[in-house]
C-alpha cells in the first residue's frame, strides 16, 4: 500500500507546522482594558505561559515633583510604603510585612523614575496566595504609617550611600548631565545630603496624599488570571484609595534645546580617574511622538547596535580609544533626551570626543546606508519576540504602552512600523531633533 506521504512531502509538512508552532509561541497577545476604578485605568493580558500574575501600579509621583530642596522625598515616600502599614485588620511592621511577603513566597517592590513611582507585585496565581498578596500591597499604597524613627534611619542610609556615590565618576557624570540637559525642569535637580536630611515624616505624608490617588494612577496585569479575576485584584488594590483630591501646581515647561547654537555647552570635571567620562546629549522626543520609529531604527544603526554600530566602528574597532560607544533616545510621557557616551583614557579623551562628535556628525547629515537600514531593521525585528518572552518583560512592555497612551495594538504593529520606516525618515528625523551645535557635553577626569 502507498504510504500518504512521500518523506520529502512529509518533511515539508514537518517544516510546516514547525513554522506555525513558532508562529503561535510568538504570537502576540492582546491588551484588554478593565472597567475604570475610582478614577484608575486597569489594563490586562491573559497568559496561561505560568501559573504567576505580575502586576504594577504606575502613579503618577515622579522625582519630578520634588520640592525645591527636597529633592529625594518622592523616593523616599514610595520606598517607605512597605515599612508599616494600617490595614483594613490590623497594622503591620516593618518586620511583619517582611514576613507575609515571605511566607507567600510573593514579591513586593516600589521604584521612582523622573515621572513615575510603581509597585510591583509578583505572585503564584493560585487565588488564596495571589489575594494576600494583593491585599498586603493595597495596604501599603493606600495606608502607608510613615513612621519618624525609620525615616531618620533611612534618611542616614541614604545619605551614606549618597556620600559612596559621590566618589564614582559615573555618578558625578549623569548628575552633571543632567543639571545641562533639563535646565529649569525639575529633572535637573539630584538628591544631595542637605536634601535628603531636609526631609521629615510630616513631608512623606503629604506626598502620600496630594499625589497617590486614582485619577494618577494605572494598574498593568500580567498572567494567568481570567478578566474577572484582574478585576477583583484592581478593586481590592484600589477600594481605599481617594479617586481625587486638590489641585496640584502645574509643572515647569519641558523646554526643548534652541534652535540657535550654544555658545556654552561644555563642562569640564577634574576627576582623579585613569579613565575619561564623556556624555554629550541633548532634548529630544516623548514616546508618542510619530518619529520614534524612524529615530529607533537610525539610531541602531548610529550607536545602539552594539559592536555594528557605526561610533563602535569608528572609536573602537578603527582607533581604540574606547572599550565601548554608546547612543540612545530616552523617550517619556512628557519628556525625552538622546545620549551618547564613552569611556577613554584621560589623555586620549579629547581625541576621542573629537571621533565621536564628527561621527555623530557625519551620521545626522548623511544618515545611514540601505545596507544599514535593512540589516537594523531586520535585528530589531526579529529580536523583538525577546522583548516579551516573559510575563515580567511583557508587563514592561505593557505599562510602557499605556503609561504613553500608546495605542493599545502596539505590540502587534511594532515590528511593522519598524519594516515601514525609509532611509528618508531617518535622515528627516536626525536632521529635525538632533544637531551637534546645540549638543551639551560633560567631560569627566581628562588630563589637562
């Protein structure tokens, strides 16, 4: 009897459903919008992948909104929310928080970038587990006790550490940069030792509650829950937390870098380092802005790229006068920078600026190569499964979207609006955001 299928049909039929597994290991899940709670955005993707469920809460309660000279407090009110709690039962320590977290084999965590403050919760999704842990978390962001004995010892913690850092140029480099690059904007100032002992419990209170309520907040869930279940997890997180509350003062204007050349746009540090610092930057784009595709993909080509990059080529592999070159866009909600940098011997740095600086040049007013474009583009798409091969990857990937007020079928046109971009959109963007004559650059420990 003839078999069905020959091996060579059998073996194209093989590649075939292959090539339909990896399709449907990859293909993309969809973002689901919750029903609002007391004022808060809710957000979900179901996956089964894990039996986990990774959720974050993203505030709107940045370093941004640091007082004039307490710049730290906006840290410190997120970090010590899981210091002592009142909740709905009973308060908890320090030390009980701690345990419970423990026991439930859970984690619970907070940041504080420029813009934003989050709490991250990560859990097995098995309902009993899964609903501690949530409550513990909904105590800590809604009913935080800022405590003054806990605060003098973090205060002391934080100063040492500041003190630490302060001895390593590349802590000193992005403070200095950063004083250049945002100017009058909040985002200029760092937490300095005066700042940070500025800071009482009365302030972390009040913080607390001018900033953390619904209307500034989004809640990004990750894993293996149904929609029902991310709603219960959303009300329990949010039940006490106000929907609004006073006006709060308007921030500065992000003021973008002038059209006109600076005439003072160099500092220079001595440093006692064997190595030179250099960072050179400047204002660039918000996330949503239609140019970040083109941007993303150019500047691949021009730092982001690793060892084919076109500054890795020109300061490493042709001069050596760097171990690594970099060059990124940092886009936000509200603000952007782009940044490049570089590490060199202290007697080689001004050569070395002078390479990256015509390089960077060179690349503005010519752009890339198509060669470069095609080989960027098909890096960054196919890397792009790697971006969210895990349930915390995709919660970044998620909280970034709707943090941005992106579309949410981003994820699934991402690699399409890579393909689309054209060696004429890069140049265009290049040309409209960035130019050498208004790039501010900080130059860290180069012998004189």
């Amino acid at each position: 009897m003839k078999p069905p299928f020959s091996v060579k049909q059998a073996f194209v039929f093989g590649i075939f459903l292959f090539i339909a597994w990896i399709h449907s290991a990859y293909a993309i899940l969809p973002i689901e919008q919750l029903p609002a709670v007391n004022g808060a955005k809710a957000f979900l993707v179901q996956t089964k992948a894990l039996p986990m469920v990774d959720i974050e809460v993203s505030i709107d309660a940045g370093d941004r909104y640091d007082p004039k000279g307490k710049s730290g407090l906006a840290s410190m009110t997120a970090e010590l929310m899981s210091y002592g709690v009142r909740g709905e039962q009973h308060g908890l320590s320090e030390a009980q928080i701690a345990d419970e977290i423990a026991d439930l084999g859970a984690n619970i965590a907070t940041s504080v970038s420029g813009e934003r403050a989050t709490l991250r919760i990560r859990s097995l999704s098995r309902k009993d587990l899964r609903d501690r842990a949530v409550q513990l978390a909904a105590d800590m962001l809604s009913a935080p006790i800022y405590d003054a004995k806990i605060l003098a010892r973090e205060k002391q913690r934080s100063i040492t550490g500041l003190l630490e850092a302060e001895t390593k140029p590349d802590f000193v480099l992005e403070r200095q940069f950063s004083k250049l690059i945002y100017g009058d904007y909040p985002l200029a100032n760092s937490p300095s030792v005066k700042s940070i002992a500025a800071i009482e419990a009365n302030d972390l209170v009040r913080f607390h509650k001018q900033f953390y309520r619904g209307e500034r907040m989004i809640v990004s869930i990750v894993g293996d829950v149904s929609p029902a279940e991310a709603n219960e997890v959303v009300h329990t997180l949010l039940k006490r937390i106000p929907p609004s509350g006073p006006a709060i003062p308007a921030l500065p204007a992000f003021a973008r870098s002038p059209v006109e050349p600076l005439a003072d746009r160099e500092v220079d540090i001595p440093f006692d380092s064997q190595q030179a610092h250099i960072a050179m930057g400047m204002t660039a784009i918000t996330r949503n802005n239609p140019d970040f595709f083109p941007l993303l993909v150019g500047n691949y080509v021009l730092g982001g790229g690793g060892f084919v990059s076109r500054l890795m080529t020109e300061v490493r592999e042709k001069r050596g006068l760097a171990y690594s070159v970099f060059s990124y866009f940092a886009p936000g909600k509200d603000v952007g920078i782009f940044q490049a940098g570089l590490q060199t011997k202290s007697d080689q740095a001004s050569l070395a600026l002078d390479v990256m600086s015509s390089t960077m040049a060179k690349f503005i007013e010519d752009g890339p190569t198509q060669s470069e474009l095609l080989a960027a583009k098909a890096n960054l798409i196919n890397g792009y499964p790697l971006r969210i091969d895990n349930n915390r990857k995709l919660l970044d990937t998620v909280s970034s979207i709707v943090w941005n007020g992106l579309p949410l079928d981003t994820m699934e046109t991402w690699t399409q609006q890579v393909n689309a971009v054209s060696l004429e959109q890069v140049n265009a963007a290049f040309q409209k955001y960035l130019a050498m004559d208004r790039m501010k650059i900080v130059v860290l420990g180069a012998s004189k």
